[in-house]
C-alpha cells in the first residue's frame, strides 16, 4: 500500500478537502480551524510554501451567492414571505455554507499550490 502512494501521489482534491498533507495524504493539515500547521507529522513536508490568501473566500463568494441568491428567488416568487422571514432563513444559511465550506476549500488550494509547485513571482537578474 506505501508503494502505490509513492507511485501514485494522492489527489488533490482528495486530500484537500479532508484536510489531509498534500504529499502523503497521512498527514494533519491543519492545527486548529484554519491555522495550517508548520510541517505533516507523518511526512515532515514543510507547510511554509502553503499561503492560499483569499482564493477560499472568492470562491465560497460565488459559490453561497450563486446557491442563496437563487433559492431566495424561487422562494419569493413562490410564496412572497415577508422579509423577516427572508432574513431568518438566508442569513444562517449563508453563515453556515460560509463557515462549513472554508476550511475544505482552503486545503483544497494548499493542496493545489503543493500539485503545482505554485510560489511567489520571482524576477530574473
């Protein structure tokens, strides 16, 4: 079984949503919520590379927009609530697809970043 990882690297899309070490897959990513941890326990691949910077929060954006915005749509035309309720149903919905979406997404583009060898823009001398 440790051969086929060696063969095969783990997805990322596997392993960052599980929040799982890019390169072993084994790993903890993260220490708490978001904080990524300093390097895997199991690998000691060296997280400083990780910096996935607001790619989570723009995606999570137009992810719950695109789900609450139309959902609150077929709502009002349907039923024509008053807008307390709107705001009672979307607004803990819209916390609770934020909240429990950024943590997977976020190691979904560590685990991209470490896929692609992605860093910092360098410029040649």
């Amino acid at each position: 079984m440790s051969e086929d990882k060696a063969i095969y690297p783990p997805l990322p899309a596997s392993v960052g949503w599980q929040g799982r070490c890019p390169r072993c897959g084994e790993g903890r990513l993260f220490e708490g919520f978001l904080a990524v941890r300093p390097e895997c326990a199991n690998c000691g691949l060296d997280f400083s590379f990780a910096d996935s910077g607001d790619g989570p929060a723009v995606f999570i954006m137009m992810i719950v927009g695109f789900i609450v915005v139309g959902l609150a749509l077929v709502v009002e035309f349907s039923f024509h609530p008053p807008m307390w309720l709107h705001a009672l149903i979307w607004i803990p919905l819209v916390l609770g697809l934020s909240i429990g979406m950024l943590r997977p997404l976020k190691g979904l583009m560590i685990a991209q970043q470490y896929r692609q060898r992605a860093a910092e823009g360098q410029i040649e001398r």
